[in-house]
C-alpha cells in the first residue's frame, strides 16, 4: 500500500479530526463555569483606565 492509497482516507481523518477539535474549542468556551470569567475578558475593551503618569506622554 502506498502514499497515493492512503491520500482518500487521510483526507477524511483529517476532516474528522479539525470537527472534533472545533467542537472541544466551542465547548470549552461555552461551559457555564467560564461565564464570569469571559465576562470580564469581554469587558476589558470598554473599561475606562487612566493612564499611568510619569511617561513621556503623561500629565
């Protein structure tokens, strides 16, 4: 059996293989225990720090 025979079910595997990564990412970030901690995650764009004095641009 060569390379070229095994090309057909390789393809497949690999199909199989990105589906079953792709569905433990979306698991992963939608378990209910990592709510809170992806709220703040998302939130951190829209918090309003100042900025830390004391750089060149600092006043």
């Amino acid at each position: 059996m060569s390379l070229i025979d095994l090309l057909p079910q390789a393809r497949s595997l690999w199909t199989v293989w990105f589906f079953l990564v792709f569905l433990g990412v979306v698991t992963w970030t939608l378990w209910p225990g990592r709510r809170r901690e992806l709220e703040a995650r998302g939130r951190i764009p829209l918090d309003d720090d100042q900025p830390q004095g004391g750089g060149r641009h600092g006043r």
